[in-house]
C-alpha cells in the first residue's frame, strides 16, 4: 500500500513511538542520549545486512532474551512462537524477492526468510518486534500483539488495517516497506537532507530541522515520524516529558544495546569515479568524505610498494547535494606516477577522522603507459638532390615533444619532433599534439636507406627504430611537355611545362622557330605539374610568345639540362601556318542626308591586332582615309584574339545629288585592300 507523498506515512504503526520503554536492556546503561544522533540513527550497510545472523542465531537470541516464559496471556512467548505464511511472488518494484509459503514455521524462520528474501538486517527486524510491541521480551504475550506484531497498517488515526494481520504478514510487510523506502526515496515525506520532524503527535510540542544524513535513517523516520526531545534522550529507560515521543529512541536502545552501535564504526565514505593512463602517470578521481568532519579528509593511492598522499579537497556540490551537511570540498583528483608498464593495480585509501577505520574505496586495475618511445614513419619521399621524411613520436613517460634522430645510409641527424600533429592528439589524449617531425635532408643522386628512431626521453626503455624505407633519389635528363601552340596575329603563343629531376628549381627552356632560338625560364606556378610531381613544386610552367611572319613555319622546343653540361631533349616539334591575309569587316550603313555621307561598320587584318585604315571613295575618288579605332565588343566575342577596336563611324561632306559611295579596308601585310561595301545615296 502507498501513501500520498504529502501525508505522514499510514501504513506505519505510531503507537509504539509513546510508549516510554517496555523492558530495560541489560547494557543499557551503558549508553547516553547525548550520543544519539537524529540524524543518523542507522547506517545504510547496517540496514541492509541481511548476512547479519542466521536462523540459529536468531533462535539462540530469541531464546536468551527470555529465558523464563510464562505464557499466561494466551500465547507462546516470540522464541517458541509458530506461524503459518503464504507464497508470494517476488514483487515487481524489486523490494522482495520470491517467498515461499510454509505451515507453523518458527518465528526465528519466518524472521530469517523474509529478511532474506528483502535483503533486510534481520536485527532491525527483532528490535522492531521489540519497539512495537515488546515480544522479545514479553513473558505472557497476547494473540493481539502477534496480529500487530511490527505495527505496520496502524496508522495513529484510525484502528489497524486487518488485511495486514498475522505474524508472518507483519513481518513480511514492515520488510516490504523498510525496502519500498530505499528503493524509492523520493517519494516518501523524510529524505536525506534537512526535514522539519515533529517530537510528538500533537503539533503543538513544535519540530525541529533534522538533517538526515542517509536513507536508512530516513526510512525509520517514514516509519515513525517522530524524534525524541531533550526530556526522552535524558531518560532512556523511561519517561520524558508530556512532549516525548520514543519510537525511533527506543529502536535506537534496544540496537545498541543488543547488537552494538546500528551505525557501526563511523568510517569514510567515497568513490572511485574514473582511473586514466597518460604521459607517464596515473590519474584517479573520485570524492570521499568522513561523517565525523565537514572538512576534508586525507586521501592515499598506492601503486604497487608505492603510495602518494593527497587529499579530498576539490569542491565536489553534486556530491554535497546528495549528502548534506557534510560541507562542499570533498573531490580528489591525484596524479601519481607510473612505476612499470601493463596493467597496474591502484589502491585508493579514504583515511578515517574520529572513531573508525581507514576505509579502501578500492584496487581499480589499469594498463599504465611507460616504456619505450613509440611513433610511425609515416612517409620518406625524394625530389632532386634531397630526401623528405614525415612521422611522429612521442614517450609514454611524458607529454613533452622528444628527440628524432634520421639516419640516411647510417649517418644520423638529429632534432625534435615537435611539430602539431592533431591526429596524434586525437588517438592519445593526455600527451598534446607536438609530437610530428617533417624534415628535408640533402641527398646524391640514387639509391639511399633512410631510418627513423625515437630517442627515449625520460623513464625506461631504449631509442627503438620508428621506420625504414629505401628510396633512390632521382637524376637524368630534363623531362617536359608542350602543351599547346596558338596562333594570333603576328606571333604564335606556346604554353607547357619542364622539370629537371636534378633540381627543384625551375629550368630554362629554349624555343626554336625556323631554326632561330629563343630562351626563357619555366618558372610560371602550375599547381597541377606539382602534385603530379611532389616535391618539385609548381614553378615549372611556361607561356611565351614568338613573333613570327606571315606563312608556314617550324616551331622546336628544348628543356635545358641542370646541371651543365648535358643533353637538352626536344619536348616538341610542330609545323604551324601563321595568322596572314587581306582584311575583312562589314559596312553597317552608308547614309546620305544634308549634303553629306554618313558611314559605319568595323574591319580588322589577320596580320595585327591593331587597328587598320579603312579608305572611303566617293563617286571612285577617295575622299577620307582614317584608322577604324571605334570599340566594338561585340567584334571582339566573334574575334576575341583580335580585341575591341576595330569600329569606324564618321560623316564627310559630297555636295548636293546623288553619289556612290564604296568603303575599303586597308591591307597590313600580305594581302590587298578588301572592298567592305558599297551603296548609292542622295545627300
């Protein structure tokens, strides 16, 4: 059964929390109410020790606690008390587990069973059939008491719930319920925190703030709301005053005094939370804190025969949220160093403040990087007279940037590989991305072994080879290629590219035309020759113009050898015709108005690209020779080699009548004049 979240808890029985006490302990007298802590009446290891005793020794404490029954009330005293139990499935929430039914069981089984199958101390279970209706210790015990026996479904505003009647129900039920409160804490009114909690029933004798401390001290609180006030705790075998409640007082009596102090030993508590391998050192956070002190508490991590002393000291508030009161620096976070390579085991020790003992949070196993340097080489290329080397490296003992020593045909170089490699950063977190080398060394034409080592920076190992490659450094004859040879007016373009495999340089390259030779240096960027050919560069292009005649001619072209003396290979030989002719154009309009001719149009000679003359004739004499320099763009999309301006547009004056009006161009070169058009006009 479930209660509203905002009520006290129903299902719990209330009675027992005003009974003053129903028999003394013998060792009671030992305790004092200034030890008792309202906050922590109970720890949750205690709570849950179901390990705590077995059937015989419940039935042997059954049995000292009432050595003389008198079994004058109707009933067998608890140590030869029988009852019979259902079956009961495991329940679905996860607060019990399957319980078998059973005919006239001891109460010391019944007690057993179910704090088995609950996962319950079976000692809070006997004190609470002690504080609810004293039956270990009742002499003359009646039916009644054993239908109630754990008070649970007696609320303290109406009579018991008779569905939950019957020893074994009872008993079973309280079990239920104690783990219903652990398994969901929020639901429940007392939470681990501060909680304004009542001393009596009656709302007048006031509250005050309780900071529980865990939930099996929250879990006494849903079952009895109450705590004891200064009048109880000064009176544990009796009474207090007209505001004294004893339930929770009275649990907390009856446990000390039976089975020792319910909390145990005061010890630390905490948690490993992560445990890494870098750069040499081991690194374990986590939280620990004691409930002796708000302060922190020392922390010690040993690896193998060596230990690191620390402390819980780094502001942990989720950690403080959970258990309040207990102030907010109790993180850890401890590098310790690596002692050997491979896997490790780590102790991580929270040392005690106050009563109690050290406690181990635990032995955590982890791979420790140390060792050797490792690395890759990762690639060794040549170009002309030098070989390239790119890799990384890095030393387990340590996240700074180690020496790399190359060696070419055994003669060593040596320097750092501390350039960013982000994608080492990314495999090995901890250690930082300067671990890359990229180096460039001279080399002689032909074959070379290049090796890579990383030289051990700190801790053992040795300076293992990282890589070797064999390459042959290129040499030979220049190599090239024309690629195209255009012809525009008055010249022929040549566009191409050359690489001597002697040089990353770039190399002279000779153009020939009808036997006549022109040098220049293929020095223009051609990114595309340079990934075909890594390590050259891109500075190996070319694109020059060779002026040139009207006619057919024969266009050679040479790569020049670096270094001199040597061959210069032809690359291209081609037989061109060059750009030649009369002019051509058009006449757009030839008009005739007041005594004059207005003409337009455009002409241009294949021999330039500079304007020509256009020559106008009026009536067969010519009257006007002038340069056709108007822009036309729309000449130079058909014509683009040839540019814009070769337009003409002008007016001349002819006298009055009819005239015949003729435009030519005029020849540049070979060729002769081209009549662009005629026209007869009145003006």
């Amino acid at each position: 059964m479930r209660v509203r979240r905002t009520k006290w808890a129903a299902i719990v029985a209330f009675f027992a929390c005003l009974v003053p006490a129903l028999v003394v302990a013998p060792s009671v007298s030992a305790l004092s109410g200034t030890n008792f802590d309202p906050g922590y009446i109970i720890s949750d290891p205690v709570f849950s020790n179901s390990a705590s005793l077995s059937e015989a020794q419940i039935q042997a404490f059954l049995e000292s606690q009432m050595p003389n029954c008198v079994g004058g009330g109707g009933a067998p005293c608890l140590r030869d008390y029988t009852a019979s139990s259902i079956t009961r499935a495991a329940s679905a929430g996860g607060q019990c587990g399957a319980f078998a039914g059973a005919d006239s069981e001891p109460a010391s089984r019944i007690i057993f069973r179910v704090s088995q199958a609950c996962q319950i101390n079976p000692q809070l279970l006997i004190v609470l059939l002690q504080k609810e209706q004293g039956l270990v210790t009742a002499t003359s015990p009646t039916p009644g008491r054993y239908r109630i026996a754990m008070g649970y479904g007696c609320p303290d505003t109406a009579p018991c719930d008779a569905q939950f009647y019957g020893f074994a129900n009872q008993v079973y039920k309280a079990a239920w319920q104690f783990r219903e409160y652990l398994i969901d804490p929020s639901y429940w009114r007392y939470k681990t925190g501060n909680n304004a909690i009542q001393w009596h029933p009656n709302a007048s004798c006031g509250s005050s703030v309780v900071t529980i401390r865990n939930q099996a001290t929250a879990a006494l609180y849903n079952y009895t709301p109450y705590q004891p006030n200064a009048a109880a705790l000064a009176n544990l075998t009796g009474s207090g005053d007209a505001c004294s409640s004893y339930g929770n007082r009275n649990f907390w009596v009856y446990f000390s005094s039976w089975f020792g102090s319910p909390v145990g030993a005061i010890n630390p508590v905490g948690a490993i939370e992560s445990l890494t391998s870098a750069a040499g050192q081991i690194r374990i956070t986590g939280w620990a804190y004691d409930p002796d002190t708000t302060g922190p508490i020392d922390i010690h991590v040993y690896v193998k025969s060596s230990g690191t002393a620390s402390s819980a000291n780094i502001p942990r508030p989720d950690v403080e949220a959970v258990f309040p009161g207990i102030g907010p620096n109790h993180g850890y976070d401890i590098s310790v160093p690596v002692t050997a390579p491979g896997v490790t085991s780590v102790c991580v020790y929270a040392f005690n403040a106050g009563p109690g003992v050290n406690v181990l949070l635990g032995c955590p196993t982890v791979t420790a990087s140390s060792g050797p340097p490792f690395g890759v080489l990762d690639s060794v290329t040549t170009a002309a007279g030098m070989i390239s080397v790119m890799g990384w490296a890095l030393d387990p003992d340590t996240a700074a940037s180690i020496p790399v020593h190359i060696y070419v045909d055994g003669v060593g170089t040596p320097f750092m590989g501390n350039r960013s490699r982000p994608d080492v950063a990314r495999a090995y977190p901890g250690f930082g991305d300067l671990h890359g080398f990229a180096e460039t060394f001279a080399a002689t034409p032909g074959p070379h072994t290049v090796c890579a080592f990383a030289v051990n920076a700190a801790g053992p190992g040795n300076n293992p080879a990282i890589g070797c490659q064999n390459v042959t450094v290129a040499t030979g004859l220049p190599f090239a290629y024309l690629d195209s040879v255009t012809a525009v007016p008055g010249a022929f373009i040549t566009s191409g590219w050359a690489i001597d495999p002697d040089t990353a340089s770039s190399i002279g390259v000779h153009l020939y035309l009808d036997g006549v030779g022109t040098p220049f240096v293929a020095n223009r960027s051609r990114p595309d020759v340079g990934r075909a050919f890594p390590g050259y560069g891109d500075l190996h292009g070319f694109s020059e113009r060779v002026a040139v005649t009207p006619g057919s001619h024969t266009l050679c072209a040479y790569a020049i050898n670096f270094p001199a003396p040597g061959a210069n290979p032809q690359f291209g030989c081609r037989v061109l015709t060059a750009l030649s002719g009369s002019p051509i154009g058009a006449v757009d309009a030839i008009i005739g108005a007041d005594r004059s001719v207005t003409v337009r149009g455009w002409t241009s000679d294949p021999d330039t690209v500079a304007p020509i003359d256009i020559r106008l004739e009026i009536d067969g004499a010519v009257t006007a020779t002038l340069s056709a320099a108007v822009r036309r763009p729309d000449v130079a999309v058909v014509y683009p080699i040839y540019g814009p301006t070769h337009g003409f547009s002008f007016t001349t004056d002819t006298g009055p009548g009819q005239h015949r009006a003729c435009i030519y161009g005029v020849n540049v070169g070979p060729g002769s004049d081209t009549l662009l058009g005629c026209a007869t006009v009145t003006s």
